[in-house]
C-alpha cells in the first residue's frame, strides 16, 4: 500500500532556490520537506568550484560548493525534512506529489502548497541539430565541469566551444588552467550572453579569442571529433557557407542555452511563459494554479545565485502564508507587459495593494546611454538613465505598487 505522508509546504528540488524556500516557509511557520532527486544537496553548485558566488547574499565571496554548504548548514538546524534520491514521478491539481524514494519506497505527499524549485538544463547537441557525425569529445559545458571538477578527469586537450554563456566561458578558464589548449570561442550572436566579467576574467586575462555573430555549420571525426567547420552567419543568422572554415579540435564544449525543468508541469493546466518558458507568477511567485509557486531557474534563468535565493525566500515566505491561512487573499491583478526593447519582465503579474515590488528583466540586444521606465496609465513609476544594459546581465527595478493605475509596461527609451 502507498504511504501518504502531509507536509504544510513541498518542495521539489535541493539546490540554492530549493533550500531557501524551505528556510523561509520554516521561518513563516510551515513545515516543510525538500525532495531531491541527487545523493546531496546543492545542486549545480556543488560542482562549481570557482569563486563568484555569496558576495550579495552572504556578504562574502566563496565557491559553490561553499555556498551551497553554508545552506545545508542551516538546514540542518532546522525542522526541515530531506528526502534524497528521491524522484518526484507526479504532481496533480490537489497538491498532492507522487514520489520514490529509497527510504520511504512509493508515497505520496499531501501538501497545503509546493514550491517548484527544479532548476534548468543544458541544451544538447540534438537540440540545436548540429550537423555531421556523432564522434566522442562533445559535452555540454555543464557535463565537462563536472567530469573535471567532480570526478577529476580532463575531457580534452584541444578544445573549441559554441556559445559564450557564463558556464562555457568559466569551462574555458577551467580548461586552459588544467592544460587544455582553449583554441576559440565561437558565438552565434553579435554579444555575449554571459556576465561582463567573465568575459574580461576568463576569456581576455587567458588570451582566449571569442568570434562574435559565428556558428559550428558542422563536426567530424570518427570514432572520436577531429576537428569542425565554422562560419559567420547573416542577419537572419543562418551561416554563410561559402565563408566555411575549419579548426581542427578533439573537444567542442556546448554553452548554448538553459531550459527551465518544468516537465513535471506538463499534465497542468499551469499558464507559461514562451519567452523565459517558466511559469506565469504574481510578485509571491505564485503561478496561475493556487497554492503553486515557482522560483529560481525553473522559472526564469538568472545569472547570480545570490538573486535565486532572495527570490526563492519570497515563495517560501508566500507558501507557508498560503498554508497557514487555506489560501491567498482575493486581490485585483495588472499586468506586467515588457516592450521597446525590453524581452522579459518578471512577475507577469502584480496584486493591487501597498508596498515595494521588484520587477527582474532582460533586454533582447546591447544598448547603450538608454532610459528604463516603468509605467502604469499616465504614471511613471520608475525612470533611470543606464551607460548600458545587455542581454546577458538581468536588470532589476522597484516600483511602489500603492501608485499603480492600471497595467505596469516595462520598456527602454533609446
């Protein structure tokens, strides 16, 4: 017979959104239950081994796994359960979450909220449909990281990799300080979709060339990559074949894109973003389903870890509300709409009502000595002057919701 077990607040995933939500539905009163599908809590940062990260939430710099440890310290100290090696098979409408667990078997959990806290993947081969052979010695990113951080092998010597994304570009630190020859970073579009930083730290303090507005056309080798044939691409970025050339590499490391892991959400009825392809949320981060909140890479890609947990802390918080009361509150909606130059703007929607809400974004290109506004009807609720704002770096602004008149547009005055 299936166990049932109850928990005021579920929530899926142990990385860094995954466990400060618990921290804050614990604080609000909840109790709560992390379910993890590794052996260990943390997630992608316990194979991140380079400095960068705390600096905003913690006050000081360390590596993930020294951030992610500093979590599970706290963990620990509270009245949280963890369930690792534990993989969520389902969750339904009521709110109740199929799991299978080593130490509990097959059981499902009734929870009053579930906070999704998954995390993204990486972008495969087979998903951008690169072209040639299947040869040995092409990894995502993501995958050489950890066969070189984590289980201590070097995965190439030559090494060429596709995309400028912040995982590929600290792969290319990581790969020249272990001996590897990083020979080029080929990018498809005319920037970078990485931290500012790590462009200077790890590609131009190593020597390390990036092609702007090029594309890998196709790979060879057999059994194992030889080399590759690249070429620029044109404004609708298709590439211009009759300017093919050829690098010779046995590594070809993929930092193309990360896709929020919201496969369990396929048999809801949950509203989705097409352009972040998380879900729809309100400034709690709770999605179109009550009771269903969503926070950290699974629902938008951020680029500091920092800003999932602060975020994550907000949908613990709203959860355990949730629980605690058998509900949200009715509230009046607006929109959030995001124009002019301006790809995303997140939450979607805000409730009516007094406070600060921050509004996280993304811009589609570079832009240069622009104005970001905020407005709502004849109201300008934000408006501030940037050098530059670029697609790789998440802007934020804070808008005062007691002056709302209406639906909230985000957009960019070049």
């Amino acid at each position: 017979m299936m166990r049932n077990l109850d928990f005021d607040v579920v929530i899926i995933g142990g990385g860094p959104a995954g466990m400060a939500a618990a921290l804050s539905a614990r604080a609000n009163g909840a109790s709560a239950v992390i379910l993890e599908r590794d052996v260990r809590l943390g997630g992608i940062l316990n194979q991140c081994i380079h400095q960068g990260f705390g600096l905003h939430y913690f006050g000081e710099e360390m590596t993930g796994p020294e951030y992610a440890d500093r979590f599970r310290k706290l963990v620990e100290k509270e009245d949280i359960t963890v369930m690792l090696e534990s993989m969520v098979l389902s969750l339904d409408g009521d709110k109740r979450v199929t799991v299978l667990s080593p130490t509990e078997g097959l059981c499902r959990i009734n929870a009053k909220a579930i906070v999704l806290a998954m995390g993204c993947r990486e972008r495969t081969a087979g998903a951008i449909a690169l072209a040639g052979s299947r040869p040995a010695g092409i990894y995502t990113a993501g995958m050489a990281q950890k066969i070189c951080n984590v289980d201590g092998y070097l995965v190439g010597k030559e090494v060429v990799i596709l995309g400028s994304g912040d995982i590929g570009l600290i792969m290319a630190r990581r790969m020249t300080t272990e001996g590897a020859r990083v020979k080029l970073v080929i990018e498809l579009m005319p920037y970078s979709s990485g931290l500012k930083r790590n462009i200077v730290q790890c590609l131009d303090d190593y020597d390390i060339p990036i092609k702007y507005s090029h594309t890998v056309t196709r790979v060879e080798g057999s059994p194992a990559l030889t080399g590759l044939y690249y070429a620029p691409v044109d404004e609708n970025r298709r590439p211009i074949l009759e300017k093919e050339q050829y690098i010779s590499c046995d590594t070809l490391l993929l930092s193309v894109g990360l896709i929020p892991e919201n496969d369990l959400l396929s048999g809801l009825n949950v509203e989705m973003s097409g352009i972040t392809q998380g879900a729809v949320v309100d400034e709690n981060r709770m999605t179109s389903i009550d009771g269903v909140f969503s926070c950290g890479n699974v629902l938008h890609v951020h680029d500091l870890v920092d800003n999932v947990s602060k975020e994550a802390e907000i949908a613990g918080k709203a959860a355990a509300e949730y629980a605690k009361n058998g509900g949200a509150p009715d509230r009046d909606y607006v929109s959030v709409r995001a124009t002019d130059g301006v790809r995303y703007a997140l939450p979607q929607r805000i409730g009516k009502g007094e406070g600060k809400v921050k509004i996280f974004l993304r811009v589609g290109d570079v832009y240069k000595n622009c104005k970001l506004i905020a407005e709502s009807g004849d109201k300008t609720l934000f408006s501030k002057k940037f050098m530059v704002l670029a697609p790789g770096e998440m802007g934020s602004l804070e808008i005062d919701r007691s002056l709302i008149d209406g639906d909230v547009v985000v957009r960019l005055e070049k």
